[in-house]
C-alpha cells in the first residue's frame, strides 16, 4: 500500500507517467499450444460437424428401425385376407353403404368416405402436396440464384396470336366456372376438391401461358398463393379436429349434415372441397411457375 501511495505521489508532482509504465510493461506471452491458430479452430468445426452427423446418422437408424418394427406388428395382426371376420368385409362395408348417406349428408358415396369417415387421410394428402410445394419453394430459390433465368424471348408469344388470344378470353371463364362448380357440387355429384383444384390451376396455368409471366404476377400475388394454401390448410385441420374430438367423445356436434342432395348440405364436407381445391389449385400454379421461370 506504501509502494502504491509513494508512486501515486510522485505521479501528482510530475515525476513519473504511469500510463508509458503501462505500455511499456510486458505483458506474459502464453505458450505456443494456447494461441489462436485459424487451423485449430477450423479442425473443431470439423471435429463437432462430424460427432453431429455421426449423431443425425444414429438417430435417424434407430427412428427407422422403430418405424419399421411398428410397420411389421401391425401387418402382423392384421386379419387374414378374405376372413369373414374381417372389418373389412363386414362391419365397415355395412357403416358405409347403409349409413353413409344419414350420417355424412353427402350423396356422392367418395365424398362423404373421403372427408368424413376417412378425412384424416386426406388431410395427410393436403400436408403432402404443401410439404412438395414448401420443399420445391426452397430448391428453386437456392438454384435461381447461381443459374441465370431464360429470358422471356425464349418461349413462345402465345398473346400475339389473335386466335389463341381471342379464344382464351373465352375458354379460361368457363374454365373457371367449371373448376367452381365441380368444387362445390363434390357431394352431390362426381368431383370434389382434388378434380376441382386441378381444373382451377389450369386455367390460371393458360392465363400465365397466353398474357405472359409478367403479367400474371401482377394478378396473382405469390403472397397471396402461400397464404391462400395455409389459410385453407388451416381450416380443414381447425375444423376436423373439432368433428374428431366430438366424435371419439360421443358429444353433441353442432354441425348438421342437413337434407342430403341439397347445395348446403353434408355439414363441413362442402368447405372441405373448397379448402382442398385451393391447395390442389395453388400448387399446381406454383409448380407450373418454379419450372418455367425459376421463380413464383
């Protein structure tokens, strides 16, 4: 504390600079193994990538296996083919055929297994053609940015020739209203959200083809593609997970499934259509879009 009051001292009379004292001091220089070496750091990261991918590898070996002994003890119980038993012969047939139209309203017999009785199947159908366009979003963003997009002389201007221009004033509306008319008639008639959407994506499909890339941009927003396919996904799964839990409840549904063979009929089965419609038909479009241009 001497040493420390003397030096401070003579520091206020001027005798001494502290501050060259303590750049000039000498600071401990740390053995050749403790100093930053960029190679050392770049081994670690190679290091900890392989330990992770080792990690990944395992994980998903052991998820496989699993899925796969699952897989195999189902087969396993399944009843024999054509046992008499079988709920397939008997009981399910039987609910479908007889009580089909009762409980789900709809008069198409598909439409009514398809997104009543079987509807978590074709929610998982929805996911897939999501996931597809999500993935297919991802690839073609990564690759557009290293492969240069063909200009738009490279293909053909369908908008130049008067006969194809004039005729597809036409044939796209009627299209459309085809498309709209097959979605809501799902259960009643043959058609549905699948056949609909598909007849919905190619008249948009024709619109961008004939009025050119640009143009069907500017009227059909990729912003409004992706969120019409979450927003329609969105809806089947709120409003299928209220029917599921109702019904593996045994509680009342408010949901009617009203007088079969009229327009709002069948309960959700008409919404349903529509919302798997617009994912059928938004990526469709965007597939036709990616492919052609690299872009949406």
């Amino acid at each position: 504390m001497a040493n420390s009051d003397s030096a401070f001292r003579r520091w206020l009379r001027g005798e001494v600079d502290l501050s060259a004292e303590l750049r000039t001091a000498e600071m401990p220089v740390p053995p050749e193994e403790a100093r930053y070496h960029p190679r050392h750091h770049t081994a670690m990261i190679h290091m900890i990538f392989r330990q992770s991918h080792r990690f990944y590898v395992a994980l998903v070996a052991v998820l496989c296996v699993v899925l796969f002994t699952v897989l195999l003890l189902a087969a396993a119980n399944l009843p024999a083919y054509g046992d008499s038993e079988a709920p397939t012969n008997n009981e399910v047939t039987e609910r479908y055929v007889n009580r089909g139209v009762e409980e789900t309203g709809a008069v198409n017999a598909v439409a009514g297994l398809i997104l009543d009785y079987r509807a978590f199947d074709t929610l998982g159908e929805s996911f897939v053609l999501f996931t597809a366009l999500c993935a297919v979003t991802i690839l073609m963003s990564r690759g557009r940015r290293k492969h240069p997009l063909p200009m738009e002389t490279d293909y053909a201007d369908y908008y130049a020739d008067p006969i194809v221009h004039t005729m597809c004033k036409v044939i796209i509306p009627v299209i459309l209203v085809f498309g709209v008319y097959v979605l809501v008639n799902g259960h009643l008639s043959p058609g549905g959200g699948f056949s609909g959407g598909a007849i919905l994506s190619s008249a948009l499909i024709i619109y961008a083809m004939v009025w050119g890339d640009e143009r069907a941009h500017g009227t059909i927003r990729e912003r409004a593609i992706r969120r019409t396919a979450a927003l329609a996904l969105g809806f089947y799964v709120v409003s299928k997970t209220y029917s599921f839990y109702t019904g593996a409840n045994g509680l009342h549904s408010v949901i009617s499934p009203g007088v079969p063979g009229r327009i709002f009929s069948a309960g959700l089965i008409l919404p349903l259509n529509v919302a798997v419609g617009l994912v059928v038909c938004c990526t469709m479009y965007s597939f036709y879009m990616f492919f052609r241009r690299g872009e949406l």
